[in-house]
C-alpha cells in the first residue's frame, strides 16, 4: 500500500491531467512560435522530456532601493508541479533585449553557505558581501556576486517587498539567490539556486487560463 505522501502525490498529478482540454491543445504550428512567455497558470509545457503543469504565477518587479519607485521591468515566476516525478519546480523567465529563462535546482538554508576561508555566514554579512563584491562558497563550489536590487512581488493582489543578493558560479551554469522578505515585522530568508534554461527547448503544449 502507498504511503499519504505517494498518495497525495498521484492524487495531485492526476487532478492537473483532469484539467487538460482537447480544444486548449497547442497544434503544431501554434507550437513553433510558442515560448514561455505565452504560457499562464494552468498551462501545460514540455522541457526535456518531462511534463509540467502550472500550479501559480506571480511576478516580480525592480523597485528603487526604498521600494517606492517601481522600474517597469519583471520576472515572472512560475511555480509548477512535474507530471513524471510529482516535484514542484519554479521557472523564471524575463525579457532583457532576449528572452532568459531559469529553473530552481535546490532549496537552501544559511548553514549551507560560508565565506572564501570557510567561515559560516549569516544574514548580517549580506551587505558587506555586496560591498566588497565577495564570495559565498557551497560544497567546496564559488558563487560571485552579480548585484543586489530591490522589488515588489505580487501574488494575486497582495505586494510585498524582497531585496535580492544574487551571485554566479565561475562557469556561468548556476546561479545562487538569497531573498529578503521584509514586511511581517521580521525578515524572512528564501535561499536556492538555479540553473539557465535554453528558451527553444521549453516546448508549450496548453496556454492555460489567458
């Protein structure tokens, strides 16, 4: 007999496989000048081989440091549940002169993060980090820093605000982000790290609820 997880897993996939319409089916053609970005919550897209059905989408959006002048550019998110392996996975995307795409590897905590001589590193050394332009080190592998901004994420109708510190191993194949959530009267921490997606290889089977 499966376990509660197993389950609630296959009980999960099969409800989003139920959603599916014949008539929402993207043909051939359709397919061709498809990308990410036409995809919505609901939709149905193909990535290697695996199957992924879009559970949420939210978006963020550059904000000055103070969070009070909004900049026009996003990121949209989009949390999704694998079909094959019942895993949840964000996708990000945005458009910046091309269309840039990433997907979330894995989910981390601050004990998992040190300094260039080793040393743990918390949230209070996020600044001087971005000032000096430093190191974070993972498994005995570098990520340097990239930038630091601020945005406002929106999920359905509600804002809240997030200060991103975002950093790149030396091959360019991975990306490490440490988000600031402020506005509960305490900040909260989301750590994990990604990896680049060949937009071309994201192949659009439904676009979902436009």
């Amino acid at each position: 007999m499966l376990d509660i997880a197993t389950q609630k897993s296959f009980q999960e996939r099969l409800n989003a496989i139920r959603t599916l319409e014949k008539d929402e089916l993207v043909s051939a053609q359709e397919k061709a000048r498809l990308s990410i970005k036409n995809a919505s919550i609901h939709s149905f897209f193909d990535y290697l081989g695996n199957t992924y059905f879009i559970k949420s989408l939210n978006k963020y959006e550059e904000t000055s440091d103070d969070f009070k002048n909004k900049k026009g550019y996003f990121i949209t998110e989009l949390t999704c549940l694998c079909l094959e392996t019942g895993q949840t996975t964000n996708f990000e995307w945005e458009f910046d002169d091309e269309l840039e795409v990433s997907m979330t590897l894995k989910r981390l905590s601050f004990r998992n993060l040190k300094d260039d001589a080793g040393k743990p590193i918390d949230e209070d050394d996020l600044d001087q980090i971005a000032d000096d332009k430093d190191v974070i080190v993972i498994n005995d592998e570098k990520f340097w820093y990239e930038d630091d901004w601020a945005c406002l994420y929106y999920r359905r109708d509600k804002e809240e605000k997030v200060y991103m510190y975002e950093f790149e191993n030396e091959n360019h194949t991975k990306f490490l982000t440490i988000e600031e959530w402020s506005g509960s009267g305490k900040d909260e921490y989301q750590i994990y790290t990604s990896t680049p997606v060949d937009p071309n290889s994201i192949s659009i089977i439904s676009k979902g609820d436009l």
